[in-house]
C-alpha cells in the first residue's frame, strides 16, 4: 500500500484547472469491476466493524466502512479535518464512526446524515453508546437524501462525504448499489444542494473522498464550477491495481 499526503494548501484560482487536469482518469469498466469484485457480498448480513478501540455492530443493508472511509475516520481522529467547536455534518454517515469521533472531539452539533433510515438508527444508537449526551454537543440523526431534509437555518462549518459514486454497475442488489454505485449524479447534486440552500459557512469546509473508480475529473470540475475551491489533502495508492483515492477540501472560492 502507498500513502502519500499533501499539505491541503487551497489552490489559487490560476492553478485549479492544473490540479483537475493532473487527476487521472476514470479507470475502464473491467478494472473498476475487479476492484470491486465481490464487494459487500455479505451486506444482507449482521457484521462487526473496530475502530478506535471501539467496536460497532452492522445490522443487514448498513455499509461497513472500507479503506476510504477509513481515510476519512483518520484525518477526522487526528485533527486534520477539524470539528471541534464546529457544527459538522456526517454526509452518508452509515454506521456512524464519524459521528462518535466529532461527538468525542466536542464539535459544537453533528448531524449524522444518510438516505438509509436503518443507518441514521444504528449510527444514533452507536452515539449514544459511545457518547452519549455529551455538555456543548447537540447530535442530530437525519433521514435524508443528501440535504433535502436540512432546516434552511443550518449553517455547516464541516461537512464530509464518502460517496458511493463508483461509475459502473457492479451488482444488480439495490442494497449495494445504494451503497457503491449510484455514480457521479449524486456528488453533482450534493454540490448543487449545499450551494443553493446556502448551507456552508462562509469559512466553511467540505471534505470529499473520491477515486479514479468513479468520473473524478467530472466530480472535481463541478464542485469547481459550483464555486469551490479544491486542496488535495491526501492520495492513496494500492499496490495491485491502478485504483488512486483522492481526499479533497474544498472551501468557497472568495473564502479568506
């Protein structure tokens, strides 16, 4: 495995059409469906996950995090993506890591954030094990498609996003593919959302896990577009395959 890190320096405007051109490009469909190869085969079943110490349990039809959730878990637990004092927003949360480490860390309210009613569930009951009513902590479980659910007086200062945006189709379970392949539509559409209902902070960050599985440079040019400016805060490789994973952060273009 390679991990290389970069500093998550934001672009100058000059330089971001550089940085979406140096991206690589979507892998081809064969080798997208290798990596993926029996991927979440056991998603209909109870599973364990341990992080941290901690050890959750996945009821059926919950995603268990892979090495990109990981990545995310990391630079959350390590203060790389800062929430403490923040309000944070858990974009896909799942079975709900994210959620207990801000809980942990004392960010200001956490929103715990999936289309997946089970998931909000199992990632509030996994809060309320782990956490618990935490004094300066407001948690707040969501049932919701991307920010469809949010009040419109949410301001977010951190919000981070593992989407399932793999390009092809690699099961024909609904489960799964909710869950790994709905495609780069519903990054457009998370972009789309937070800019017009305002949802980000004028400081406000947005961490972005992507990889060269899904439409990268499409994912990245739109979130450019949208007014957006990317850092790449991480990049990993895997030895075996040409799979290369991107964090991005990405704050408003006029941001100081």
């Amino acid at each position: 495995m390679t991990d290389r890190t970069a500093d998550g320096t934001p672009a100058s405007q000059d330089d971001v059409r550089a940085l979406l051109d140096s991206l690589p490009d979507t892998l081809p469909r064969d080798e997208i469906l290798a990596i993926n190869s029996g991927s979440k085969s056991d998603i209909h079943t109870e599973r364990t996950y341990d992080y941290n110490g901690w050890t959750f349990t996945l009821p059926p039809g919950v995603f268990k995090p892979g090495d990109t959730s990981r990545i995310v878990h990391d630079r959350l637990l390590d203060g790389t993506i800062p929430v403490e004092g923040r309000s944070y927003a858990a974009m896909g949360v799942g079975l709900g890591v994210e959620a207990v480490i801000a809980g942990v860390l004392g960010a200001r309210e956490v929103y715990a954030v999936d289309v997946h009613p089970d998931s909000v569930a199992t990632a509030a009951a996994h809060y309320e094990r782990i956490v618990g009513d935490r004094t300066g902590t407001v948690f707040r479980p969501l049932v919701s498609n991307l920010f469809e659910e949010f009040p419109n007086s949410s301001r977010l200062d951190v919000v981070t996003f593992n989407p399932p945006a793999v390009s092809a189709r690699t099961s024909d379970d609904p489960t799964v593919v909710r869950n790994v392949c709905v495609g780069a539509e519903i990054v457009t559409r998370f972009f789309d959302q937070i800019v017009t209902r305002d949802l980000l902070a004028p400081d406000g960050e947005i961490h972005l896990i992507v990889s060269n599985t899904a439409e990268l440079k499409r994912i990245v040019g739109h979130g450019i577009d949208a007014g957006f400016r990317p850092a790449v805060l991480h990049r990993q490789t895997w030895e075996g395959d040409d799979c290369q994973a991107y964090l991005f952060k990405l704050t408003h273009r006029d941001a100081a």
